[in-house]
C-alpha cells in the first residue's frame, strides 16, 4: 500500500455503519495525486523507447488505432479516442474488448489496413483482453500492439511479442487492490494522454503539475462535503458530461454503482442527449451531477439544460464539478466543485481528475450502506477480475 499526505484525518471518516472501515479503497482514491506525478516520471523515462516503437507504427498513413479494454479500462477510449485522432493524424475508434471477441469480423473488414491496438487492463488477467490481442493477430496482416497496463505480472503484459509491441507499466500503487478501478483508471487515461503527444512531453510537465494540485485541492477540500452528500437519500444518480467528459460520466456512473452494489442505480449521457427521453429519469430521489466543459461555446448548451432541470420538482440534489463554473448566478447548484480562478489545463488532463468526486462519492456512499468499498458485492456477483468467462474458438469466413 502507498503512502502519502493528506490534510485531514481520513481514518475518522471511512468507518461504516457496521464499524469496519476499507483497508485499501480509500487510500487508494486519496493517493492518486502523487501516482500522476508518477506516471508522468515513468512516461518520461520510457520516452526514447516508446518514441521508436510509435515511429515504426506511424510509418503507415493508413494506420488505424483501435482503442480497447473492457469495462472501466474501455472508458479511457471514450475520453481519449479523439486525443488519438488529432495527435496521431490516424482514424481512431474505441471498441470494447467485450465487444471484439464475439464480432471480431465486424470490426476487422480490411485485413490488410495495419492497425495500433491499444489496450488498457488493471489486472491484465481478464479473458477478453487477452482474447482480444489474440484475435487481433489472427484477422490482421499488419497488427502493432500498445499494452498500457497495471500489473507486471499479468496475461496481457506478458503475451505480447516484442516485434510488434511495446508494454507501458503503471507505477507501483496503480494496481488497485480494491474491487472499484479508480487509480488504475486516472493513471492509465494520464498515460494514454501522454503517449498520443509523446513529443510534448516537456510542454505537459506544466499541466500534470496543475494537475496534481487540483487533485489534491478536490480531495482535501471536497471530501467532507461529498461525504455530506453520500448520506442523503437519494437511490439515482444521473452524470452528465460533453466531449472528454462524457467518458467520465460514464466511468462515474459505474463507480457509484458498483460500490453501491447497485442500491444506487445511475445513469451517463450527454448534456443535450438528455433531453431525447432519459431525462424522464430524473425525479425526487434522484442526485444529479454536472461535469462542466472548460469551453464556453460548450457551456451554452450546458448550462440551458441545467436551468431546465432546475425548474423541476423532481431532483433532490444537483453537483457542479468544473475547473470554473462561469454564470453561476443564472444556474442553481447544491454543491459546486471547484479546483481554480480560470481554465489552466486542456480539458483531457482536467478529466482525470473530474472523476475524483464520484469515486468519493461511491466510497462513501458504500460505507453509508453498511458495506466494504474494497469488496462491495454481498453475493460476488461481480469480481476484481472477471470471472465465468469461456472464450470460444471463432471459424474465419472466407
């Protein structure tokens, strides 16, 4: 377990109801402000290697990156797949290694076209991550590999051959120990955003250090008030982000619900998708949180919907969580997180750590519920690795 500081007494306040407090979760959450640091040291000293490797890859201006993982390490694509386009100049598309496995043909059509995989994994372990490599190489002539990943000793990281791949290594500490992906997943999307613009790495140093402050500025100034919030009765939670920040919807929205063990069902969309029907989910019982774009044309759009929902009786809660929440007098906000005086950062790197308030609210919401955050599920219906799944042998269509 990794050690850091922190300004408060966390210990006081991971106790649940049944007086048993998480060993690994919490210090897990608190500790990722010093991992990004990490992470970027990490990427720094891989530089010249990675570089090379990308250079072989980027030879093909045809190339296709495919963006893959399952679950949690999927929802790095959605925030990072458009990152990948611009920087790369290849067609970039995420596509899920549970989806991969049972169409492969459907997503490889041109066996010729050379194709980048890049696959994140906590464990490294699970069977369609390593089924997905395996498929890549049997449906494509011209196959590279980018394995980002938090466990050393793992299937995925080990089964690569090393002409046509490369293994990117998470610090130590990454690999969480708990059943809920929250270091691994801010360490592995940083990683990725550092890779797809491995040439600016020095010009980025400024931002993963106004990173790590505003992590640690939403973990000790925040977290008492997010644990205020998990006590409400509240049993929906609908996140909403544009662009990046749709993928960290999506990945806060299992977070609360996992370690809720589901008494908490949520819901990600879009800001203006919303509007098209799910919005019919909303009523007295239901948290609402906002995840605001650093673009003020985006905010347009935004903050409409958020005047919308506040003309509705049915809500119990609403949380802003920006780098600035401009207009703050025309929208209303229970709680509005946060981290600076003016937008500093790309909205890429200020993703990572938009994600911090869900994780806290899912740790503490699981306390509040009288379960163990580092093992939430009373009938293991779900796992740390996945397990019960049999991988089949696929018949290539000729």
């Amino acid at each position: 377990m990794i050690s850091f500081k922190i300004n408060f007494d966390i210990e006081s306040m991971i106790e649940n109801k049944n007086g048993t407090s998480p060993s690994y979760t919490a210090t897990e959450i608190m500790g990722q402000p010093y991992l990004w640091k990490r992470t970027y040291e990490d990427v720094v000293a891989a530089k010249q290697e990675l570089s090379a490797f990308l250079n072989k890859v980027l030879v093909y201006d045809n190339l296709r990156v495919i963006l893959t993982g399952a679950g949690t390490s999927a929802f790095i694509g959605d925030v990072l797949h458009k990152k990948f386009q611009k920087n790369f100049g290849r067609s970039t598309e995420v596509i899920a290694s549970t989806d991969f496995i049972s169409h492969p043909a459907d997503y490889i059509m041109d066996s010729e076209q050379p194709v980048l995989m890049v696959s994140f994994a906590r464990s490294g372990d699970s069977p369609e991550s390593v089924a997905t490599v395996d498929l890549a190489n049997e449906y494509c002539t011209t196959i590279f590999h980018l394995i980002i990943t938090c466990n050393a000793t793992g299937k995925l990281a080990n089964l690569a051959d090393l002409d046509n791949s490369f293994v990117l290594l998470m610090p130590a500490g990454a690999n969480d120990k708990g059943l809920a992906m929250t270091a691994s997943f801010t360490t592995m999307l940083l990683a990725g955003i550092l890779v797809s613009d491995i040439k600016g790495l020095e010009r980025n140093r400024k931002h993963v250090e106004q990173l790590e402050r505003y992590g640690k500025t939403i973990l000790n100034k925040y977290a008492q008030k997010i644990k205020a919030v998990a006590a409400l009765e509240f049993n929906r939670v609908v996140f909403l982000g544009s662009g990046a920040l749709k993928g960290i919807a999506r990945e806060s929205h299992l977070k609360v619900q996992e370690l809720s063990d589901g008494q908490v069902v949520c819901k990600y969309d879009s800001f203006l998708g919303l509007r098209h029907g799910p919005k019919a989910v909303i009523n007295e019982s239901t948290l609402v949180v906002y995840l605001f774009s650093n673009d003020d044309f985006v905010n347009n759009y935004e903050y409409d919907l958020v005047r919308s929902i506040n003309r509705q009786k049915e809500k119990l809660y609403e949380i802003g969580i920006g780098e600035v929440i401009k207009n703050k007098e025309s929208i209303s906000l229970d709680l509005s997180i946060e981290v600076a005086e003016s937008n500093n950062i790309p909205e890429e790197f200020f993703a990572v750590c938009a994600v911090l308030p869900s994780q806290l609210l899912g740790l503490f919401k699981s306390l509040d519920l009288g379960l163990s955050p580092d093992s939430p599920s009373v009938n293991n219906s779900i796992n740390r690795v996945v397990q019960g799944v049999e991988i089949y042998k696929i018949k290539k269509k000729v």
